[in-house]
C-alpha cells in the first residue's frame, strides 16, 4: 500500500465517530418523522364489544374480550389507512364516546392528584399531563378526567358486518403464503375467532386503536 494510502487509513475510533455523526444527519433530517414510522413497528389494539339492550336496564356497550391480533399492515390500512398504501374500506371514526368502561380505562389514563399513590394501572399524575393531552369525553360531551394514552392514534371501530367485508377484502390481497389457511381463504387464527365472535351477538363491534 502506498504510503499516502496508508496516512489515509482510518482507526476504528475515527470510523465509529464518523457513523455516528452520518446517523444523527439520518434521524435529524425533514424526512425524520415519515423514516421513524418505517423503521419502528405498529401494532393494533383492539376490544370486541356487544349491545346491551333490556327493559331493566339502560342500552349500554359492555366489553366482551381484548383478543390479541398480530401485525399485519394489509390489515391495518384496510380497516384504518395505518401502515399501508392501502386506502381504507371505512374512513377511522375516531373512539366512540359510549364505549364500555373496560375499553374506555385500556384507551386513556385517569389523571390523579400528585399525592395519591393509588397503585393503579393506567392513571397519570396530573402535573405530568401535557398541555396537549387529548381528554376522553361520555356521551354528553363531558371531560371524563382521563387523558388518552400518549402513544395511541388512529381510534375506529367496526360493526361485526364491517369486519367481515374487511376480512374479504384482506384475503382478496394476501398471499397463499404468508400465514394459515381456514379451507380456501387465508386469515389468521385469532381473525378466525373475532369473526366468529362478533357474529355470535345481535349487536357488536370491534373498537380498536394503533401505537407507535
């Protein structure tokens, strides 16, 4: 190697230091935000829900099971416009105001005063709310005092015959090969079982939300 090649040579120390500063210009410029959300993962969220309807009671959405439902971005943009060029069937509605507690308390946070200690789940101490937290309102419009989750976007839900035409337009474009197979179409066990659950009631829906 010649000698001006080799006072060229770089240590290791000085390759690492270089990396470094090419990352920061990578994570530091106008495209930042729209990278982060290719290179970080997107998961759903999701509560099945069914219509509560008799003469005793007041008509209610009770909350039926929190099923898991693994990624898939095909799904996603179906049902949301998340993750996917895929358009939406059905343009996300946002959380619905007359969701049942259970779903409501796994979406938002109950703001507590800084010296409670409540040892709870899905509280926040209410100095360290953001001044641009989105608080979750009832029906009426009225602040419930809780604040929605800091990581959740993209709330919608589904009527049980809208997750069905979902699932149809999910196995019009998915491959043979990407998972499992139920006779000739291709849907995901835990898919299987929310279908068929939902179609177990008169009245149901799936409300579900994205993070990251």
């Amino acid at each position: 190697m010649p000698a001006w090649r080799r006072s060229q040579k770089r240590s290791p120390l000085l390759i690492r230091l270089i990396r470094a500063h090419n990352e920061s210009l990578y994570w530091s410029d106008k495209y930042t935000a729209g990278r982060i959300q290719k290179l970080m993962g997107c998961d759903i969220h999701a509560h099945i829900e069914y219509f509560v309807e008799h003469p005793q009671i007041t008509p209610r959405w009770d909350h039926f099971a929190a099923p898991w439902v693994q990624r898939n971005y095909n799904l996603f943009g179906i049902i949301a416009g998340v993750r996917s060029a895929l358009g939406p069937l059905y343009t996300p509605r946002g959380f619905p105001n007359d969701a049942s507690m259970e779903t409501r308390e796994a979406y938002s946070d109950r703001i507590v005063d800084w010296r409670c200690d409540c040892g709870e789940s899905h509280t926040i101490n209410k100095a360290n709310v953001s001044p641009r937290a989105e608080h979750l309102l009832d029906e009426s419009g009225v602040d419930t005092g809780r604040v929605v989750g800091a990581d959740w976007h993209t709330p919608s839900w589904l009527s049980k015959d809208e997750f069905t035409i979902s699932l149809s337009r999910l196995m019009e474009i998915e491959s043979p090969d990407t998972i499992y197979r139920e006779g000739e179409t291709i849907l995901s066990p835990e898919l299987i079982a929310i279908r068929a659950t939902l179609a177990a009631f008169k009245k149901s829906r799936l409300v579900f939300w994205f993070d990251n």
